[in-house]
C-alpha cells in the first residue's frame, strides 16, 4: 500500500498513551465506515459527476474553461480519480505533459479499480491541514470523533477543505501572546512538540461549508429539511482538537516503548534501523504496553502531595 498509517501505544488497559507523530497522521478506514453524507459532500463539490464518467470528465473540463473565463467556477477540472492519481503519482507541476499523464493514468484506474475502491483511497489520502491525512484522522482532529459519528454539517466543513488547506481548514494555531480575544473565537488549545498553542476558529470555513451545502442541495444528495438544520448547526461548538498526547506523565514512558519496538522488529524479525522507523512511524501499530496510566497519575499525585507536607 502506497499509504501510511499512524502508529498509536496504549496502556494495559487499553488507554491511548500517544499517537507517534510521523510525517504524517493518518488512519485508514474502510468505506463502509464512512457516513454517506459525507461521501456525497466530496463528490457533490469536487467531482458532481463521478459516478457517470470514466476518469475524465470532458463536460467538467468544458465547464471549468467558462467558468475560468466568467472568473467565478467552484471547481477545476480535475475529477476524484485524477486527484487520486496526482496524489499517489505525480507532481504538483502544471505543466500539459503532466495534466496529459494524470488523465492517462485515470483513465487506466477507473478500468482496475471500482468506483467505491477509487473514492476510499481518495478519502484516506487527502490532506485537511494540522498534519491530519484521511478523512478519520481529520475527523479525530478537529471534532475528537470517528468519522462514522459525523454530522452533515461536520462533513460539509471537511469536504470544503480540500480546496485549499491554508485557506478552508476550520482552525489554525496562534501562540498565546499572540492571541486576541476581540479578534479571535478560541475552539481550544493544542500542544505541539511540547509548545502549547490556543486552536482558533477560521470563518473561511464556515463560508466554504456553505458553498458545500448548497451544492448538495441542488444535486439532491440533501433535503431542504436537512440543508436548513445543517445551516443552522454552529460549528465552532462541533469543533474540539484532539490531544495527540493525553497523558504528559507518560511521555518518557512512551519514547522508552518505541525504542524497545524498534529493537524488537530489527532482533525478532530481522527488520534494518530504516524498515523498523519505517514501520514504527507508518504502518499503523497497536503497542499495548505494561504502564497502568491511572496507577500512574495516582503515584504523580501522592508524589506531589508528599513532597508539599515536607515544604
């Protein structure tokens, strides 16, 4: 598989210790798990006709040239299954030679694999911003949910992103000096790499979610009742960043389990330095490990508590 997958440590009692921060932070999900409002906002706004055409959209192509030229299109040409196969492999370059390929090799794609194949690889390879690659990692990301739980407004706001992550992701970071509570809506606080930031909301978002809603409605993959309810649904109370590490007492813990996995792939199975990182960082490991986190906290507390009598 040309994906990678985020490797996460729990405890003995199952309890999320870390997810182990790579390159990237993605998790694959089968299609199946995936609500189908939220397959049909990604269709509805980047490819309306992608269960009709094969790879190639000639009509979209026709309509992206008008609407280049009137300078108001929604979207450009390119279908999912040419966005896939620009992702997994080429460039971002935009020279014809390129374009020429990509629809090559979508069309080529679109005689493999199936259409539900095509949009679950789509799904789990997009980018959303704050390092979260697929559809479940975005959803963990910034509403602390599977992406099976999320509600047609949450999916429109995701499906909106693609477009440009810079411009449509619903929260960015600010450091705390830097943040301003007359200009700023705070949906939480991350911790990145030890430095704490305060996540806030990006009404870009919002008006790109808009355009989502709209677009499903008119292609009839919503209803009136459910286009209103999801306008009327505000999302900055929906958003919530996920902790990447719950549990800061254990952190010293947890970069002693990976080296000792590490030691392990390259001893028991005979893995190089490079294939166990390798395999640590993206392939999508459960290391369950011996620590007790509740036990843990209670020993930090006594600790803490003890060393205050004796002050």
């Amino acid at each position: 598989s040309s994906l990678s997958q985020t490797s996460s440590i729990y405890d003995q009692n199952g309890i999320l210790i870390e997810k182990i921060l790579a390159e990237e932070l993605r998790t694959v999900v089968s299609i199946k798990q995936m609500p189908k409002h939220l397959i049909d906002a990604f269709i509805a706004i980047e490819d309306e006709r992608f269960e009709e055409h094969p790879g190639v959209d000639i009509r979209g192509i026709g309509g992206a040239l008008m609407d280049n030229f009137r300078s108001g299109g929604m979207r450009g040409a390119s279908t999912i299954t040419q966005q896939l196969v620009k992702n997994v492999y080429l460039s971002n370059d935009v020279k014809l030679t390129r374009k020429i390929t990509e629809a090559y090799l979508a069309l080529k794609m679109e005689t493999i694999l199936s259409k539900d194949q095509i949009l679950e690889a789509y799904l789990n390879r997009n980018y959303f911003g704050q390092n979260a690659y697929g559809v479940q990692e975005a959803s963990r990301t910034y509403f602390s949910k599977d992406v099976g739980e999320l509600t047609i407004a949450e999916s429109a706001l995701l499906a909106g992103i693609v477009k440009s992550t810079t411009q449509f992701q619903p929260y960015y970071r600010v450091r705390p000096e830097d943040f301003d509570p007359s200009k700023h809506y705070e949906v939480g606080q991350i911790e990145v790499l030890g430095e704490k930031f305060i996540a806030v909301f990006n009404e870009e978002s919002v008006n790109r979610q808009k355009i989502v809603l709209a677009q499903m409605l008119k292609l009839g993959k919503i209803s009136q009742i459910d286009y209103d309810y999801a306008l009327r649904q505000d999302v900055r109370l929906s958003l919530k960043p996920e902790e990447k590490k719950p549990q800061d007492i254990t952190s010293y813990f947890a970069d002693l389990v990976k080296t000792q996995v590490v030691r392990a792939l390259m001893d028991d199975l005979g893995y190089t330095k490079a294939q166990a990182d390798a395999e640590l960082f993206g392939g999508g490991l459960s290391i369950y490990a011996t620590i007790d986190t509740n036990m843990q906290k209670q020993l930090e507390d006594i600790y803490s508590n003890f060393t205050e009598i004796l002050v």
